[in-house]
C-alpha cells in the first residue's frame, strides 16, 4: 500500500537524535530542547515557544490561556471542517463553538460569513491542509478580535510575506509523525505576549511558575506536555531539511495540479489559495465532483493506494453532533474531497501511477 | 553536583531506542510499542494496557475513565501528601477532593482515618516514593468501593506477593526520566476491566473508538496521549535491565539505612513498609527529627548534593488551598523529610560521602 504519509528522513536525517541517545539526555531536558527553540524563534521572531508532546497539548496551552485574559470571550469563532484536535481542547476547557461553513474555493472558513453574531468573540483559525487563511488581513478587518491560530498544518505556509502563525496573539504547530516536520509526537505553542507565555508555561509544567518561588510548591493546576530531547534532536534534522522537504512537496504538488487540470478540469477541482498567502503544500487534496468519497476510498485501495477523507463537518462526531450550524459547504467538500499520498520521498513513477488511478476513477464515474 | 536521579543506562542499555530510530518509525506506530505491551503484559496479567506520553496523562485517563462509570463517585478520597500530578487530573475532571492526612510511620495515606464519612467514595490509592499501600487488604476492608492507584513512584514493588497496581479496578505507572525504569517522558494505564480500557483507550486517541465505523469520524472527546515508538524503545531496554536495576538500588537503600540507624537512631526516621508489602524502592527518604528542609538544603547545596523536599501537604499548593483537610503529619513530613540521591549508578564512594554529610548535618543539629 502507498501510504498517504511518511516522514522524510533521508540518510544522517536522524543523527542529532542518535546523539541525543548516546548523551542519556532522553527525558525532558538537554541541548536538543534549546537548540530546537533557538531555531524556531529565528523563524517566528519571538522567544515565547514551548515545546510540547503533541499538537493537541499545543492546543489545550491556548485554550487555557485565551481564557485566563479573557473571561467573557468563551464563545469561540471556528471553523467547521477541520480535525477535532481543533477543537476538543476548546470543548474540554468550556468553551462555546460558533462553528462557521467553510468556503468552496479555499476548504477553510469562508469569513464573509462572519457576522454581526460574531463579534466580540474570539475566532480560531486552522489552516485546512496547509492552505493558509490571510489573518493579516481578517485582523485589519476585525480589530479588536482576538484571534488564535492552530497552524498544524500550516507550518511552512506564509501569509503577506509572513510565517504563518505570527500574525495572530497565539498560534500552534504540530510536529506529528504525519506533518511536513516531525518530531514523532510533538508541537508548539507560540506567542508574543509575555503574559500568554508565562500562563502557558505554568500549565505545561506541572503548574510551575516559570520563577517559582520554592521547587515542588506548585502555583497552580498543570500537565505535563513536555517534549523529550529526544523528540527535539528528531525535529533538529528536519528544520535542517525544511527548504528541501516544501521544494519536494511543491513539485509533486505541481505535477498533480498540472496534471488533473489538463485531463479533467471540469471534473475536478482544488483548495485555492487566498491572495497573499502561500500555502505549506501539507496535503495534496482535490475534489471529485458527484464522487463519494466512501466509494473512492474502496477503488484505491484495491490499486494500494492510501487516501484520507476531507475533515468531516462538525456535526458528524458524536460529541459535537448537538452544535447548530450551517454545514453545507463541509458536507460537499467531506463527499466529494481526497486526499492523495503527497510525501517528499514518493516516487515520480508512483505519482504517474496514482495519477493513471485517480484520471480512471474519474473516467469511470462520468460514465456512470 | 551529585544529582538526586539519574535513568541507569549501561553500555547498550539504549540499543533498541538506536534500533527505532535506523527503522524511521518515530511516531506513533512501531514494534516497539508491541513488545513493551506484551512484556507489561506478563508482568501485570492483563491485555488492558495503553501506553502513554506521560504518568500524568495516564492519570487523567484514570479520571476521564471512573467517571464515566460511577458518576456519584466523583467525591474521591485521596492522600494529602503526593506528587500534584496524583490530584490534578481528578480536579481538571470536577472531581471533589477529601484528602486524608500521611501516616507518620509509613508517609502513605493513614487509612485509619478512613471514616464513615469516606464510605460510598472511590479511594485514590499513591505509594509515596515507592513504599507501597497494601491494597488488597484495604479492599477487604472496604469491600464496595472503587480503587485506583496512581502506582508512578511504586512500579517494580508489590503487596501480598503481587505486583502493585494488580489489585485495583485501574492503576498507572510513570517511565519519567526520574523512575525507576523510563521511557524519556511516557506512563501507562492499566486495567483489568473492558469498559474502562474502550473508554480510556478512546480518550487517549482522539476519541476514536478502538473498533471505529469510520476512520477520522470520532465517537467523542479526546486528546492526544500517545507514547512513540522510540520512548517505547527505550523502555524494552529497561524491562530488560529491570532486576539489575531494583537489586543496585536496594543495595543503597539498606546501606544508607544500616549506617543512619547505627549512627543516629534516635535523631532520625524512615517511611517503613505496611506489612505484607515490597517496596519499589524508588527515592531514599528519612526524617531528620527538629530539621527544616530549607535549611538542610542550603546545607547539602554548599556540599554538592542535590536532595528533594518531601511532597508538601496538599494545602501549600496554589489552586488547592481552599481545600479543608488535617495535615498535621504531612506538615511534619515535609518540614523534617529530605530525600538522598539513590540513583542505580551511584557509586559506594559517592555514596560514603553523602552518608558523612547526612550525619554531620544532624550531628549540627543536636549541638544547638
């Protein structure tokens, strides 16, 4: 079977790990946790980064944050098609989930459709598959919102010229074993607010102040979301290969495009990236029109190949199902959208394969 | 300094964790995660085991886990002298905390005290520094009551010849850097009990079901608990070194505690084992009868020995001093307790060093 993803670790990818290994240093301190963070504040422009054990734990910092500052902001703008870690951290923390239809042309929240209803709230924006919402602009749009970003998949990406993430009060990073960089299980969260920092901090570590007064007095309720050095050393190698990793991706991305454009235009189409951004090319991912995605999902499999589904509508998952919300646009893009093997070592033949695979599918659907 | 702990990693004791990294399984799947469940396994008698990032995110497992079944039970009777990751997780839940004070004779909880206003709660079960409680016979003793055991500081000890955790309707374990065998950062969730491991398992993966309908539409809440397959690794390397490791601290525990009580019996005391049961041995403690802590520390400090402060009575910590409880003992406990390295590698000299510095602190001591 392709699989849709695997990481990229080309020969010496793993080396700084190996040597992590070989310092004892395996648990949640040593050089590999700073060196990480000094390259990622060069990247982002803030020293305020806390390496965690998941995205989702990333996530979990900013809900207990945003909450501390802002008591009556726990109504919360989302989007409604994006993946449940999203979200869940928000729901654990008592939040209210204004989910917002996404938009046909971009797969993430169609923000004209932010109403009046809306503000005073706090909005969430997710990067669908890397393909990256211009926060610069909604900011200018809705001045006094705060917005929170869960950039998971948009590591990579950049909106007016800028990192993904660093337009927003807070912002997170998965490094999954499926995401363009990983560290085997891992993420980040990131701000530019001292006091933000400072919240989560305490959180992530045990409730630890980051200048506790006495050692084991613990100022406040806390987790454990460290990464291990481990974990860091193995995200060391990729921020090493990330030019090489988004210049391989961008090519199969490229062929795919070109590709289906050229066979199938009127049967096909694609997320969109919005003026001014530029997507991280996490996920290549298209639509079908009148397929279903069950269906397809059984044709490549028969032909080894491994999809994923679009994220499916909010009201789907049975803890969210009693959410009230216009799911319409979700509902076509989870129907008719898939999710292609995408990964920077796949093969130039195996792409011509899926492409044969994919151009049939559609064939034999349009006969239908 | 002479650290309080350090992961006993002989020559090759990493080989497997090298082994994880040459295959590229870094993330969440990898053989592993097989092999250290089925060796648990053994161990523990049960299939039931979910391994995870940490002891702390098996404890809310625990938590998330109870609830559901006994939703009158989220009054739950506690120690008041433990690590705050035995509480939190039960508070984050809504749980309501009765904390019961220490026992001065073995620094656990003093189940005298179980009262009739106790009955009909569950009891969080901690083996503070690896001395163990002896579950089974509180389970006789209260034979309609749920227990659970946050067994993170106890793995590697028993009580009536079984292994400790085995009694409880659910128990964890930590393979933090500090513990005695680790995985980096990881723990585990134990149970004998179907419902409760589909219920936790589901919490620990995103809320995916273990035999899910359909992949990526999830069944409920969840986060993201998981343990990678090189922490796994590095486990599968201490299971094998787990005898080795046990046998090199018991030997410094009865060295340290043949010489204090020869040399200064009435001046000082030690957590002793409830009858029936083995310590795992995992931090050396004792009581320095008239010390404070802080002032010893300064004292091991200046002669570069690091030491711990025993656990703080529940009360001392931030977000739970609202919380009304007896801690008369646990005050003691960890005014007068101070904790010694006891690591597997210390070595004799070393040790012979820390051992004349306890006993001229005390000797100082008694001369004011």
């Amino acid at each position: 079977m392709i699989p849709v993803y695997k990481p990229y670790f080309p020969k010496g990818a793993l080396r700084y790990a190996h040597d992590a290994l070989a310092s004892t240093w395996v648990s949640s301190k040593g050089k590999y946790l700073n060196k990480v963070k000094e390259k990622l504040a060069e990247i982002w422009g803030t020293e305020y980064i806390i390496l965690t054990n998941s995205g989702t734990a990333a996530n979990h910092l900013m809900a207990r944050t945003l909450k501390k500052r802002y008591i009556e902001r726990r109504n919360l703008v989302v989007p409604n098609n994006v993946y449940v870690a999203a979200w869940n951290p928000f729901v654990m923390e008592g939040y209210i989930l204004n989910p917002i239809d996404a938009f046909k042309e971009t797969w993430n929240i169609d923000y004209e459709k932010i109403g009046e209803e809306h503000w005073g709230k706090a909005i969430l924006i997710v990067h669908n598959l890397g393909n990256i919402v211009n926060v610069p602009l909604l900011r200018r749009k809705y001045p006094n919102t705060p917005f929170i970003e869960d950039n998971c998949e948009g590591f990579g990406g950049s909106y007016e010229g800028k990192p993904s993430g660093t337009a927003s009060d807070m912002f997170t990073v998965s490094f999954f074993g499926n995401k363009n960089l990983t560290s085997g299980e891992g993420g980040a969260f990131v701000t530019y607010d001292e006091e933000f920092y400072l919240e989560a901090y305490k959180f992530w570590g045990q409730g630890m102040r980051l200048e506790a007064r006495t050692r084991f007095i613990h100022d406040d309720i806390g987790h454990n979301y460290r990464m291990t050095n481990v974990e860091a050393a193995i995200l060391y190698g990729q921020l090493e290969l990330m030019d090489e990793i988004q210049e391989k991706k961008r090519i199969i991305f490229d062929r795919y495009a070109s590709k289906f454009i050229t066979y199938m235009e009127d049967l096909v189409y694609f997320p969109l990236p919005s003026p001014g951004t530029k997507s991280s090319d996490w996920m290549f991912a298209m639509g079908i029109k009148e397929s279903e995605y069950y269906i397809a999902k059984k044709f490549f499999d028969s032909h080894g190949i491994e999809t994923r589904p679009m994220f499916y509508p909010i009201t789907r998952h049975g803890h969210l199902r009693e959410i009230r919300c216009e799911t319409e646009v979700a509902k076509i893009l989870s129907k008719e959208g898939i999710i292609l093997p995408s990964y920077p070592s796949l093969r130039e033949d195996t792409q011509d394969y899926i492409m044969k695979k994919v151009i049939e599918y559609v064939g034999e659907l349009t006969l239908l």
